[in-house]
C-alpha cells in the first residue's frame, strides 16, 4: 500500500500542469515583474503570464510538474520557479516554454523561496533548514543544509546593499553570510516567531 501511493505521488509530480480555463482564479502564491508584463505561480504546477500589465493572464503550457509552485524570481528572460517536491522548474524565453531542473518528490521538501542576483547564480531555500545553490542557472543545484544544527524552515532570502547575503527562517532566526554563501551565521532575534521575508 505504502509503495504503490509513493509511485501514484511520484508519477502525478512528474507530469504536466494541466491547462485549466479557470487557472488564473486559483490560488496564486507568488508574482514578479518581467520585461514583459509579470508572471506568476500558485497550486497544480500553475505557471500565468501577463503582457499587459496584469490585465489578462494566459497559462503557460508544458509546465513540468503539478506541484504546488510557491515562489518567482525573474533575470530578464530568464525565470525560475520553486515549490513543493523540492521541486526548481525554469524558462529561458521569458515563460513560453519550461523545463524540470530539480526534483524530488520522495523527499517530501517543500522550497519557499527562490533568489537570482545574476542570470547565473541563485539560491532556493524551503523547509528544515534546505539550501540550494547554483552557480550556471540551474544546470548544476549544490544541495545542502544551512546549519547541522538548527532545522527551522527557511521563508525568504535576499542580499544588502552592502552584499550580505539573509534568510528569514522561523523560531525567532535569521541567518546571514558575508562569503556569497560559503558559510552561515544564525541570528537569533528578538522576536521568536517565523520571520516570512527579508
């Protein structure tokens, strides 16, 4: 029983998001702005494109998955996306098409967020502590953990103008690095609830 409904979930994550009339009034957890208009993700793998400002949405077709996608992050044409099933999905021509750059289902990770400071180089983080890494836009995720210590789900990550590097986690914690990443410091805060963004 318990490997047949691991094979029927690891099946449904590595289809395509379905095309739904109703896509763009579903649920919807992150939008960003492109060159373009915006795009924005949300629940079954729902991938919405918007030329004009928002005034119309159109779904994209073939998206790779129907995880629950929870974050955007755009470099100019370029867009990645993450969200349940540890799952990073990615376009190069501003949304039209998509593919699958990372993905595991069995692992049962959701990623909160997604962070490009380049097209080339970003992060993805999410639940217990997951730090993901790339250096060549998401040909090559390093998969780690921000602390052997301190599991706590990471919600959001960005860079100071200074080029500090922050994760807003929960339990009252940040974490921050000086080295683009190589190593972490947690900060606790003063207040000791979940931080959702930098």
């Amino acid at each position: 029983m318990i490997m047949s409904l691991f094979f029927a979930v690891a099946a449904w994550a590595n289809e395509t998001a379905e095309i739904k009339k109703l896509a763009a009034e579903s649920l919807l957890l992150s939008i960003s702005p492109t060159e373009a208009g915006y795009v924005a993700v949300g629940e079954r793998g729902h991938v919405l494109i918007s030329q004009d400002s928002g005034q119309t949405w159109a779904q994209a077709e073939d998206v790779p998955t129907r995880a629950t996608l929870t974050k955007v992050a755009v470099q100019g044409n370029k867009i990645w996306a993450v969200g349940h099933d540890t799952t990073i999905i990615h376009s190069a021509d501003a949304g039209e098409t998509w593919e699958l750059q990372f993905e595991d289902a069995p692992r049962e990770v959701p990623l909160l967020s997604v962070k490009f400071f380049s097209e080339t180089e970003g992060f993805a983080i999410g639940a217990y502590g997951t730090l993901m890494h790339t250096t060549d836009g998401g040909a090559e995720w390093s998969d780690d953990l921000i602390s052997e210590e301190l599991d706590y789900h990471l919600n959001d990550v960005d860079q100071t103008e200074a080029g500090t590097l922050i994760v807003a986690a929960e339990a009252g914690y940040m974490f921050r690095s000086e080295d683009q990443g190589a190593t972490w410091q947690e900060v606790e805060l003063p207040y000791p609830g979940a931080v959702h963004g930098c």
